[in-house]
C-alpha cells in the first residue's frame, strides 16, 4: 500500500528570532490547518495513500488526525515522544525504513536538516514554517499533499522531479575535544564566544563560513555569499567565505542576515568549493553555527567545513503538478 509519512516541528518558527528580528511566528493552530491541508490534498487521486503522523506534545498530530478526510487512512507512529529534535530524526528514520513515497514536512532549515540525517532516498517536500528557511519553501499544504500523493502511489517518477541537495560537513579539531555537526545550507564561524540564545543576528560577529546554496534571495551567510557568486541547490559544491571589519574591507556587500536584519559586511576572500574540498578557519575563541543558529562553542581550534552533496533529496511542487497533470493522473476515471 502507498504511504506518505508527515513531519510536523512543534518548535519550529517559535524561536528568539520573533523577538529580536522580523521573523513570522508560525504557532501550533497554523501548523495544524497546515498539516490538515496537506492530508486533504492526498485525496485528489483516485486511490489516496495512507498517512503516518510524527506523534508530539503539542496537539497538533492529534488535531490532524481527527480533521483526517475518511478515505485517508491516517495514524500516528509509535514512539516515546521527547519534545527534542531528536523526535524527527527518529520519526525519519521510521519513515525512511519503512520506504514511504514521500515525506511532507513543515518546519524550516533546522527542521529539515535533521530530517536529512535520517531520511535517506525518500523524497522531502520541504513546507516552510520555520525561520530562517532558505531550503524549505512557502508552497500551499494542500497542494504539497498532491504533490506526496502523486510521488507515493507512482503516478509521477521521483527521479524525474526531484534534486540532491548538497550539506555542508564540520568538522573541530582541538587538543582537547574533536566534534560534528552537519548543515543543510549553511555554516557559520562566529567571534562570539558563547551559543547564548543561538540565533545569529550580529554582522559582526560573523568571520566567515561555507554554504551549499547561494543566492541574494536567500537568508543568513547564503544571502551574503549570493550577492558575489551563485550556487543553484542543485550545483555541485559550495562557496567558502571569509569576512572582515566593513570599514576596512576592499570589498563590501548589503545582505539579510536575518528575517528584520539587513546588514552590510567586509568580504576578505570568497573561494568556490568543489565537493568535499575543505575550507579552514582557526579560531581561537569563538561558536559554529549551522543554518543560522550558534552550536558548537570552540576555542584554540581548527574549524574544517566541507560541502557535500549527501542532503535530502527535495521535491520540485510544481514540476510534479505539472507532470501528473500531463499522465492524466488528476483526472476523475469515474466521468
């Protein structure tokens, strides 16, 4: 039987950042009407797939299930919920074992990166409902649950509508202490010495950092890194950067760093990555980020970042629309 799994952060697009920034705050009842959506949409074809929900604290898979239509046969999956985000990658994990269609999740970068250490080939429709969501994008839930209905019963190949998407690898090395950490589109190397609230908001605390993707359009360091060199989601590679005092840099850009945060910054060397080509900083005292969000405090350490191209495997919407629509797959057999 088809099945689409569906991830729903209850953390997500709640965090600092709606405080301090512009950012939207996403709450519970709006990530629910989305999750609805998104099961109502597996109904446009003529055999829906079933549903298994990410359990969580909040409600909202409850909710969800209840509001289910009745030709979806929609439940929960089974597992001691720890409020962490330890919850989607455990709820990926299930998803990518039990060889779902796909997999629907709203949420925004962090969400989905820890979505993508778990996931595997599965298809990821990323819905944006987080925060800094440079992956994730603001497509309807309804039309996300087509998009997942057509992938999971095999109206639409996913090989035709879906691309790799690259992660950026860290690596501390340290006499101390040797750690990980893994990035979706971005990782940061901050002069702030402590994570605090994690968000990242100064410009200029920033010292550089590597991304996956880089656009003007995007958010964070792939924001800055896009306004002097692009890299499509799906270009191999990255873009490593290094940032100096705007004041007394040769070369400056305006970027937003943050949702309500425009800043200008120093660009001191910016260097085109291929796959797994280490970019280098030597810290001594100081945080790495991932996706806008300070993680890992190091100091007297060499910081090693290196994209990637093992990421989530993402769905393009509105190509996978437009080819179900072409197979005849939305249409009604019965008229």
């Amino acid at each position: 039987m088809s099945r689409v799994g569906l991830i729903v952060n209850p953390a997500a697009g709640r965090d600092v950042r709606r405080l301090t920034g512009g950012a939207t705050v996403v709450d519970s009842y709006a990530k629910r009407r989305v999750a609805e959506c998104v099961l109502d949409g597996l109904t446009a074809v003529a055999d829906p797939p079933s549903a298994r929900l990410m359990p969580d604290r909040s409600g909202i898979a409850d909710h969800v299930l209840e509001a289910s239509p009745s030709v979806v046969d929609a439940r929960p999956l089974e597992f001691p919920v720890e409020n962490s985000p330890a919850d989607t990658r455990r709820a990926a994990a299930h998803f990518r074992d039990e060889g779902v269609g796909a997999v629907v999740v709203l949420g925004g970068d962090g969400t989905t990166r820890d979505v993508a250490t778990a996931i595997g080939d599965v298809p990821v429709i990323a819905v944006s409902t987080g925060t800094n969501n440079v992956v994730p994008t603001s497509v309807e839930g309804t039309v996300a649950g087509v998009a997942a209905a057509l992938l999971a019963t095999g109206a639409i190949s996913a090989a035709d509508v879906t691309t790799r998407h690259g992660t950026v690898d860290v690596r501390t090395t340290s006499p101390d202490d040797d750690r990980s950490l893994t990035a979706l589109a971005a990782s940061e190397v901050s002069a702030r010495s402590f994570i605090g609230t994690r968000a990242l908001l100064e410009p200029a605390d920033l010292v550089g950092g590597v991304v996956s993707r880089a656009h003007p359009a995007d958010i964070g360091l792939a924001a800055v890194a896009g306004a002097v060199e692009r890299v499509a989601p799906d270009d191999p590679g990255g873009v490593g950067l290094r940032l100096t005092d705007p004041e007394t840099a040769s070369r400056t850009v305006r970027a937003v760093l943050a949702p309500g945060v425009t800043a200008t910054l120093g660009i001191e060397a910016v260097e085109r990555l291929e796959w797994n080509e280490p970019f280098t900083f030597e810290i001594s005292d100081g945080v790495v980020g991932a996706d806008g969000e300070r993680e890992l405090e190091v100091t007297d350490t060499t910081v090693e970042l290196t994209p990637v191209p093992e990421g989530p495997r993402l769905v393009d919407v509105e190509a996978t629309l437009a080819a179900g629509a072409r197979a005849g797959a939305l249409e009604d057999v019965e008229q």
